[in-house]
C-alpha cells in the first residue's frame, strides 16, 4: 500500500493530467488540499514537493504553487519504472521475459555493476508493451546477489522495480543513463515488429541502493515514435522526463 502522500501526489497528477489544474493555473492551499484529502498539512507539503520535484508545480514565497507542466518528470531521485511511468499517464504497461539465464559479465558490464569480470550475472531480455503495442526491449544483467529474487519473478510481471520493493525491500535509489541513437538489429527488429534498421531509441542504464551497490545494468531499446525525454533544467533540480510523443 502506498504511503498516504504518495496517493496524495497521484490524485493531484491525475488532476493536472485530467485538466483540473491546467497548466498556468494555481492548485488550491494547503489547508483546502489538507480538507479535501482528510491528511494533515505536513502529508500535503510532501506530496506537493513530489510533485515540485517532477517539474509539475513551481513556487514562489507568499504565493500559490503554479502548474508548470501536466507531464510529471522521472527524476534521478525516484527512478520511476516503465510500469509506473505508463500507469501515471493513464497508459496500461506490459511485457514479457523472452530468455532469462545465468552468464558472465563481460569488461564493461563487469565495472558497471562493480564485479570481476567474468562474474555470474543473470542476463534477461525482456519484451514490454504499451496498450498491448510493443515499444521496448530491454536487455538487463542483474548484480549475483539480487538475480535468485528477479528469478521468481513470473515472466509476465509488471513491474520488476515495483516487486522487487514489495518482496525484498529494495529500493532503486540512484541512476546513470546515456541515451543515444542505434539501428534495430535482428532480434530488436523482430521483437518490436520493425525492419532491420529502423531507427531506435537506446537508454543504457544503471541503477544502485541507496549505499551504492549496483543492481542492475540495462540496454533499453524503444521505437521509434513511442517516447520522448526530455530534460527541464531549473536552480533547484534537473529532471529528466519521458512521455509520449504528441
């Protein structure tokens, strides 16, 4: 069950999402935001500095927070997952696990996830949908020590991130992401339903704890036409955003 400030943030999400608080308009006070959701002040203050953090809202002394955005940013903090993201925008997210087995990390995927190369990974790829169109392909090696819990996963699973929090507590809590251009190759090609060559979309990442040790390291490979990021710069934070493309 989510926290009660995290339901909160999600109500006032889909609200600017919905047009309840269009963009330029302010949200009510904290203490009508209090009533209307039966939470304390403090409850509201948290879910609204979500929402700031996203680049949805923005502030100024004395003043009502403005909308700035109705598309909510995936900040570095958070690490939003796939699932989460596509459920945000009201989209229903999917997928399915193609081939799963026990390999050895190579050069660079060895330093990435902070091994000796040559140590015991847990190589997966993975195929996820959007409203049952597929749009990703991501090829992910887990860290030894996490890969027995993604095992039991059911190939199906929604969310990796998600049940891996609710199952072992885990928490994605930093990343590094390089995004670039590739063209699909044969296995892209017939799993996104594409031509060879097609341009896609690459997001090379790597997600830690909160101490720093490395979970997974992953090559996510999106289609063409199915997401945007972008990257809002702001004194106070820097998010990175993916949407959908308009």
């Amino acid at each position: 069950m989510s926290r009660r400030h995290e339901q909160i943030a999600d109500d006032l999400r889909r609200a600017i999402s919905g047009g309840h608080h269009p963009v330029g308009s302010s949200l009510p006070s904290e203490a009508e935001l209090a009533a209307a959701h039966g939470a304390s002040r403090g409850t509201v203050r948290q879910a609204i500095a979500a929402l700031q953090a996203e680049g949805l809202i923005g502030s100024r002394q004395g003043a009502r927070r403005v909308v700035l955005s109705a598309t909510p940013s995936q900040t570095f903090t958070e690490l939003r997952s796939f699932a989460q993201w596509a459920r945000a925008g009201g989209r229903t997210a999917g997928g399915r696990v193609v081939t799963s087995s026990w390999d050895t990390a190579h050069g660079d995927e060895a330093a990435l996830l902070q091994v000796e190369p040559g140590a015991r990974v847990l190589r997966v790829l993975r195929v996820r949908t959007l409203d049952g169109e597929p749009v990703l392909l991501e090829r992910t090696a887990y860290a030894a020590w996490i890969a027995p819990a993604v095992r039991e996963l059911p190939d199906d699973c929604e969310s990796v991130t998600q049940r891996l929090y609710e199952t072992r507590g885990l928490v994605f809590a930093h990343g590094e992401h390089h995004i670039d251009a590739v063209a699909a190759g044969t296995v892209d090609a017939e799993h996104l339903r594409l031509r060879r060559g097609a341009p896609l979309l690459r997001v090379r990442r790597t997600t830690t704890t909160a101490e720093g040790r490395p979970v997974e390291t992953s090559d996510d490979r999106y289609s063409p036409g199915s997401v945007v990021f972008t990257v809002r710069n702001s004194t106070q934070t820097n998010p990175l955003t993916r949407t959908s493309p308009e």
